[in-house]
C-alpha cells in the first residue's frame, strides 16, 4: 500500500525529473535553433507586449495584431525583457509551463483514481514525446495542454460538488484556456452544459439552480473573454473574436494542393498566393477575403470532401504518410527523431488507452475524456491534420493508459500470487 508521504515524494521525483529532461531538451536541442512557424510571431509579440507595445504588430509599426489568442505571447512576456534576446528564455519558461501540465496531470489521476494511477498517468506525461516536443516550442499547445487539464479537472470537481462557486470557476478556466486556444472556447458547450444541465441521480440539483450555474459559467467565461474581444471589435474593420487567423487557416486547406496529390489532407501557405487583398487592408479584411475564397472553394469540391476528410484523419491520427508528417513537424521546430518517438509512443498508448476508458474505476462519469477527444476529431476534421491538434484528446490518452497499466499490473500480480 502506498502511503501518503511515499506519493507525494514519488509524485514531485517524478515532476522533477520531467522538468530536468524538458531544460535539458531546450538547452542541448534547441540553443542554436531558429524560430520557424508560429513561433516567430509569439515570440515577437512577447517581446513588444514587454517593450509596452501591447499587442501592437510586431512586424508592420503603427498597427495593431491578433494573429493569435492573446494568452501565450502574455504569457511570455515576463522574460521577453527589453533589448535582450528572449528567445532562449522563452523557451525555458515553457518548459516550465509543461513541467505544470505534467504535475496537473498527476492531480486529474489522483482526484479520478488513486495514488499508483496518479503515478503513473505522470510517468506518462513527463515521457510521452507528444507533449515534451512542444513544451520546447514558443507556440500555444503547452498552454492549450494545461488548459484541458484545468478544464476536466474543475468538472470533475464540480460533479463532486455541485455549487455556485465551482461553476463560477469553471466558466474561468474555459474562457482562460480558450484565451490559449480559441477551439477550447467549445468546451463550454460541450463538457459544461451537459455536466450542468444533466446531473447524477446521487448529486441531483433542481432545474432552477442547475440553470442558475450554467448562467453563472457562462457569464464567467464571457466576462474572461470580452476584453480581448471587445478590443478586436474596436481595432479592426472586420468583425474579429479571438484572432484573425480563421480565414487564412480556412484557405491554406481549402485549396488545390490541400485537396489533391500528396499533399491531400494538409494546410499550404502558398495558397495565400491565390487571393489579391487591398492595399492597406489590416488583417481582419485580409482575414475576411482568404475565408470567403476558402468557403467558396469548399462548396465548389465538396464531392471531394470525403476523400479531404479522410486523408486529414489519417494525418492527424498518425494512421497515414507518418514518414511525411515527422518531415513536416520539422516545418514548426520539432525534429524528425523526437516526432518518431512521439509516433511509437502514440501507436503504443492509444490501444491501451481504450482499454482503461472501458475498464474505468473512477465513480466518476468517463465522458469528458471522450469530449476531449472529440474535440480533437472536430479540429483535424474541420481543417487539416497535423498530429499536434490532437492536444485536447492526449491528455485521455495519458490518462487511461495510466488505468490500462494499472489493471493489467494487477492482473499480473493476481496470477503470480
């Protein structure tokens, strides 16, 4: 029997040494490494946020940017000093930032299963290449990572106990996470709703009050967002929420590269090449041309969707040109050897994972972790297949691994003894 003082010592070895390997990541792989992708822009609008530019564009003076959801440049921020160059720092921070998800990780097990689950679910985490690989890198999944993390933990909480204060906090963290990443902002509909509206018989609230925390989430998650939001309404022509990145994210997969030979499936830059914006226009209305190009294009192939649709599964699930898609990866920082890891590793954690959601110990319901991971479907589908938008599911993945491992390490023992 494992006791308390043995897990917690066990638990922060275990934290340690994820944080140790993911310094170490950063300060060997990455010293000489140049920003590619994304990460230029989070990168540089960390540094103008510290140099007091806020979220003007860092690349064209005199305007204003939302590229992305604000919270990982903000984040960043505090080691994005004046006159220096941050770029190693921001690194690091991030690896800080994965070295928490690992331990958040460890608490979700912990609160669901028990101490050894607890164990190993963090084992996993600081292991498994599909999250070290980006706590190297100055982009958002980190972030995203944690925010699915703090999202399922509060809901399970909130089944546990069903009260205004949780709700509230629960409405928080969505809108916090969906400040890292825009799609998380439908968890509120997806995992809050149902988990509000729909209670266990042995936890049942009446109607009134069961709308009354839904209301009191939402209002919360709204009041999180409508900051930024508000300041893309007034700074931008075209209406804006989270970021101007939809349309040209739309149009570099709804076009003809991305819907015919090899590329099948994928996002290309070079379809930017396909749509001419005003001169002067901001992003917002550059944003608005690349949709409406993409949405026509869509409706002009939608026979060819189903074929799309199904190379961008294959990518996204590491069941298709696994070999293109580590070469790709290194198209955003990650290199080709930690990519393979991160593939054996996939191949080898997600038939254990169905086996522990099926096998499931927890009193607790098991659903989330299938929203979760459905959320993940949604995006690969919705836009193009790329192995990293499948953050919002491995964080279940880890997870019910862990359980797997556990009901099989028992069985084990049970026939020895």
């Amino acid at each position: 029997m494992l006791d308390q003082r043995r897990f917690r010592l066990a638990f922060w070895a275990i934290v340690g040494i994820a944080g140790l390997w993911r310094v170490l990541y950063v300060l060997v792989s990455k010293d000489s490494d140049p920003l590619v992708g994304d990460q230029i822009y989070y990168s540089a609008q960390a540094s103008t946020i510290a140099n007091g530019g806020w979220f003007a564009d860092p690349f064209v003076p005199g305007t204003y940017a939302a590229d992305h959801a604000p919270l990982t440049s903000l984040s960043l921020a505090p080691v994005s000093w004046p006159e220096t160059d941050p770029v190693m720092l921001q690194r690091l921070l991030t690896a800080v930032y994965g070295t928490a998800v690992v331990a958040g990780i460890g608490v979700l097990a912990r609160w669901l299963f028990g101490r050894r689950v607890a164990l190993i679910a963090t084992a996993i985490a600081a292991l498994y290449a599909n999250l070290w690989m980006n706590d190297a890198l100055i982009m958002s999944e980190t972030l995203a990572a944690g925010g699915v993390v703090a999202i399922l933990f509060v809901a399970y909480v909130y089944d546990e106990r069903r009260r205004y204060s949780v709700a509230l906090v629960f409405g928080i963290v969505i809108g916090v996470a969906g400040l890292a990443r825009a799609e998380l902002l439908l968890l509120g509909p997806m995992l809050a709703l149902p988990m509000m509206l729909f209670s266990r018989t042995d936890r049942a609230i009446g109607r009134t009050q069961r709308i009354a925390h839904l209301a009191t989430a939402g209002a919360a998650a709204l009041l999180v967002v409508s900051p930024w939001v508000i300041r893309n309404q007034i700074r931008f022509e075209e209406p804006t929420t989270i970021s101007t990145q939809d349309g040209l994210l739309l149009l570099g997969t709804n076009c003809e590269p991305a819907y015919e030979g090899s590329g099948r499936g994928f996002w290309f830059l070079s379809c930017l090449e396909l749509v001419d914006t005003p001169p002067g226009a901001d992003q917002s209305e550059r944003s608005a041309a690349y949709r409406e190009y993409a949405l026509d294009y869509l409706a002009d192939n939608a026979d060819q969707l189903p074929g799309v649709v199904a190379a961008r599964l294959g990518r996204g699930l590491s069941l298709w040109q696994t070999d293109a898609m580590t070469f790709l990866n290194v198209g955003e920082g990650r290199e080709r050897w930690a990519s393979q890891i991160g593939l054996w590793q996939f191949w080898l954690l997600t038939p254990l994972a169905a086996f522990g959601l099926w096998r499931w110990p927890s009193r607790q319901p098991r659903w989330p972790l299938v929203v979760t991971g459905s959320l993940a479907l949604i995006m690969i589908i919705a836009f193009y297949g790329i192995p990293r938008f499948r953050i919002p599911a491995e964080i279940g993945i880890v997870l019910c691994a862990a359980v797997a491992i556990d009901q099989l390490w028992r069985r084990a023992t049970r026939k020895i003894d």
